[in-house]
C-alpha cells in the first residue's frame, strides 16, 4: 500500500467501539487517515455495532475467518476485549493484513480523542478570537472618526470606512502600503509621532495635516496607541485622524476677526492722537486767538476810552461855545425888538423885512444854542430814577405839547411802569411825538403811541405816524447830529431832535430803530429795561 492509498479496514467485534468508530468515518474525522470500513465481523448480530454497519450497508458476518476473503483488506481491528481471539486472528490471517489488537485500538482511540479535543479547543479559540476581533471591529467601524491601523513598519493593515469615506482610498488600495498622504510642510511632527510608535508610546491630539485622495489637504488631529503581542512586544499602532478642518477654520477667521479688531483698534488709537494732537493745535491756535482778541479788546476799550474822552472834550467845547453865544444873542434878539418898536412908524416896508429876517435868524441860532445845550445836558443832570407810570407820564407830556386840533395822539390803555429818569424818558417821547407831527402833511395828523413786551426784561415803546415817511437807506444817517433830510425852508429844525433821542435812550441802556417807507408814515421803536439796576 502506497500514501495517498485508501486503508481499508475491517472490524472483528461489534459492540460500542465499532459503532463509535464507525460514527467517526462517516463524520469524516478519520478523513485525514484515509480510512474505509470494509467488513464488520461479530458472533452477537443484535450488537448495536453491528446492526449499525448492517444498516449502512457495510458487509457483515458472524465468522471473523470470512473477512480474510475480502479483496484489499489491509487492516484488522480487533476490538473484542478477548485475548484468546486477538491470538487467534493474529496467527490465522493473510500476511498482507495488518492486525491491531484491542490494547493498540484503545490506545489509538484516546490519542485520537485527546487530538480531538485539542482541535476542538484550538477552534473554540480561533472563535473566540474571532468573536474579539469583530467586537473591536464594530468599534472601530462605529468610531465617526477616521481610523487607521499600521503594522511596525508603518503599512497599513486596517482602515475603517470613516477613513475612506474622510480620505478617500479604500482597504484595497491601501492594505499592506505605506500611504503617501504627508504634505511636505507637515513632516517635523508626522516625524515626532513615527519615533513615538517605534520607541512604543502612545500620543494624542497631535495636529498635522494630509492629503486625502482627490488631493485636497485636510486639517487633522491625530491620536494613536500602541498595541502588543502576547510577549508585550509592540507589533502595531491604531491611529485616529480627527478632522478639524471646519474647527481650524472658524479658529483663522477667530484669529483673522482678531486681528483686525486689533488693527482698527490700532487705527482708531492711532486717529485718536491725531485728533488729540489736532485739538491741542487747535487749542493753542485759538488761546493765541483768545489772546490776540484780549490785546484787541483792551485796544478797542482804550480806543473808546479816547473816543469818549475826545467827545466829553467836543460837548464840553460846544457847550461852551453855546452857554457863551447866548447872552449876545439873547441881546441881538433884545435889541432888534426894541429898534422895531421904536421905529415901527417911520420904517418903510423893505426895511421892517430885514428887521423881521434879523430876528428870525437870531431865533433860529437861540434855538441851536438850546438846542446843542440841551444836547450837552442828555443824562448829566442828577436826577434820580424813578418807578414811572408811562400811561400817566405820557398823559401829561402830551397835555403839555399843546397840539392843535388837525393832530390827534392816541395811546394805549394798559401801560405797564418801567424804572427810569423822567427826564430822559421826556427827552425821548417829546422829540419822537413833535417829529411825528412836524414830519406830516396829512390834514389829519395821526400818532399812535403804544408798546409791547420783548422779554422778561424789557419793553418794546413805539411812535407811529401817518407822515412823510423816510428813505430805509437814510435810516442811520437821521440819528446823527445836525443830519436833517430837509432844508429849514421845508421843515423848521436843528437836526439834533434824534441826536438827543439817541443820547437818552443810551442812557436809560435801551436802544432805537426805524422802520418806514417814503408816504407810508415811520414807526420808531425804543426798546428799554424794565429796570436799571445793575447796569
Ligand atoms: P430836526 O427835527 O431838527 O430836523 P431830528 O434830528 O429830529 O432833527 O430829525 C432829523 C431828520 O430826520 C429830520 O430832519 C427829518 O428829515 C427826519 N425825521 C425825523 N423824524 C421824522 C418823522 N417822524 N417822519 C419823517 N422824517 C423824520
């Protein structure tokens, strides 16, 4: 018989060993002995072995004797439990047939269920192994973050599916290669990690970057652990590649928001001091203004101071020559009476003109002398300020014009008091009234005299008339000395009527205006305090 060929077998005794042994070549766990069960011999039929070769069709027979005629017999098995038997069958059968007797059959029956058994654990291992793997499998797979296994050599041997679906390659591109997936910018701490897992340490949450196949890089943070063999010898390493792309890129545009907040409040800072600079220009500038404006002011007082003092020394001039002119004219005017009167008969009517234009034109110059004296006097006089009622004030002025019956003033009811000089407040309504009637060629004369509140502190008083009216462009001239707009021969008059009106309401710290159109009538407004205290 060769290897390879198939043992054919025959078995003398029928009883539980050759049942079990027939289980076992039909369960083919004898396959790797090539075995065949040729013939069954037994002296008892009813043994369970027996019957069970019967009914598979295995020959059978009471006289062991009759399996020496089996063609390719090449085996006996006695398993009788008999020696006398075992003796027998070894002297009797054919020399080409191997014999093995029951001690030999039992031996080979526990090796083979101790194999048996050893196989049967080294499966049950093998499963469980297998149960471990799959269980770290659904792991890993379930892990949302890319995983990559590596043997010591840095070849991949697993990758889970987040890994192909995040980069891209699948197992079979990948398995048993180094992946080349290391930007060139990356290598100083891709390198780091490679000299950990050789020296066997684990690592997180290193950042780095990859390609993934289609040749975009992603941003990743990287975690590994070693893993050992049963010796505790390292034999691979478990990376996960987190990627943190979205989270690099929220933290650039946190960092770039940064920075340009930095750089406005840089820009801002920096405007500031410019404004701050340009304001203590600015501040200086205007100091030096200030301070020009000062010199200018003092200039100007001392300037007015002057003025003032050139127009006391004017007044007093004018007064002088005044008080001095009216003693002669007061005798001129006497004199030219009395040589009226005494050569009223004999005077012819030529000569009584002159005398009458003598007259005239010395009362024109008496006037002028009260006049610009009256002028000189405007506040200089003591008289104290008094609480005036200007209704009942008014009342009394105008009773004391004497108006002729083609004039008629009308004034209103409800005058308030206003503290003043009266002699001022005289000087002021008497010019402004005698100026409305003498300035008016309407047959019936209407002056209105009347007033309104401006503020919590002052009176508006005005003077209206139905007269002549006045050019708006000679509005400042009038209130200047001796301007008239008139000749002597049109309207009598000094022109100095609104000078004194002037000078008055200055006193009082009041102010004048005009408001009036050529054959419209004028309206002079006199605005005054209500008091005069602390001015
Ligand atoms: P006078 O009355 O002596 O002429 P004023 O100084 O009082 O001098 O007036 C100056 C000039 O102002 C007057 O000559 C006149 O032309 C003009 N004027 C004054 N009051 C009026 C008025 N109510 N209507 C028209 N003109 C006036």
């Amino acid at each position: 018989m060769k290897q390879g060929d198939i043992l054919n077998v025959a078995i003398v005794g029928g009883g539980p060993g050759c049942k079990a042994i027939i289980d076992m070549i039909f369960a083919e766990k004898l396959s790797e002995l090539q075995m065949k069960l040729i013939g069954v011999a037994c002296t008892n039929p009813k043994a369970e072995g027996y019957r069970y070769a019967q009914e598979r069709g295995i020959y059978t027979t009471k006289d062991y004797r009759d399996l020496y005629k089996l063609e390719d017999l090449h085996m006996i098995i006695e398993l009788t439990d008999r020696e006398k038997v075992a003796n027998e069958i070894a002297r009797t059968k054919p020399d080409h047939v191997r014999f093995m007797d029951h001690v030999a059959a039992r031996l080979f029956w526990d090796i083979f269920r101790i194999e048996e058994e050893r196989i049967a654990q080294c499966k049950r291992g093998e499963e469980a192994l297998r149960d471990s793997e799959e269980r770290y499998r659904t792991v890993l797979e379930a892990c949302p973050d890319p995983v990559v296994v590596y043997d010591m050599k840095g070849k991949g041997i697993y990758i889970t599916p987040a890994f192909t679906e995040v980069f891209g390659w699948t197992p079979e591109e990948l398995l048993g290669k180094k992946i080349d997936y290391v930007p060139d910018e990356n290598w100083p701490e891709t390198q780091m990690m490679i000299n950990k897992v050789l020296a066997g340490e684990s690592f997180s949450g290193v950042e780095s970057r990859r390609y993934t196949k289609r040749g975009n890089i992603l941003d990743v943070s990287i975690s590994a652990a070693i893993y050992l063999n049963r010796d505790r010898i390292p034999v691979g390493s478990v990376h996960i590649l987190r990627d943190i792309t979205d989270r690099k890129l929220v933290e650039e545009a946190l960092q770039k928001a940064h920075h340009e907040l930095e750089q406005r409040v840089e820009e801002r800072t920096a405007e500031l001091a410019r404004t701050t600079k340009q304001l203590k220009l600015q501040l200086t500038e205007r100091k030096r203004a200030e301070e020009a404006l000062r010199v200018a002011h003092r200039n100007l007082a001392a300037k007015a101071d002057d003025l003032e003092a050139a127009n006391e020394e004017l007044s007093q001039y004018a007064y002088v020559v005044s008080h001095d002119l009216k003693a002669p004219l007061r005798a001129i005017h006497n004199y030219s009476d009395f040589l009226r009167e005494d050569l009223r008969a004999i005077l012819d009517s030529d000569r009584k003109a002159y005398l009458n234009g003598l007259s005239r034109a010395v009362r024109q110059g008496e006037e002028l002398v009260e006049d610009l004296l009256e002028l000189h006097r405007v506040g200089r006089r003591a008289v104290p300020t008094q609480t005036i009622d200007i209704g009942v004030f008014l009342k009394e002025l105008i009773a004391s014009l004497h108006l002729s019956a083609d004039v008629e003033v009308v004034t209103a009811n409800n005058w308030p008091t206003i503290e003043a000089e009266p002699t001022l407040l005289r000087q002021i309504f008497e010019n402004l009234i005698s100026n409305a009637i003498k300035f008016n060629g309407s047959a019936q004369k209407h002056v209105e005299v009347g007033w309104l509140p401006v503020s919590e502190e002052r009176y508006e008083l005005f003077v209206r008339d139905n007269g002549i009216g006045i050019e708006p462009s000679r509005y400042e001239q009038i209130f200047r000395v001796f301007q008239r707009l008139h000749t002597r021969n049109d309207y009598e008059g000094t022109g100095l009527g609104l000078a004194i009106v002037k000078k008055a309401t200055a006193k009082l710290h009041g102010s004048i205006r005009v408001e009036s159109k050529p054959g419209e009538g004028s309206t002079f407004f006199v605005v005054l305090p209500k008091t005069q205290e602390e001015r």
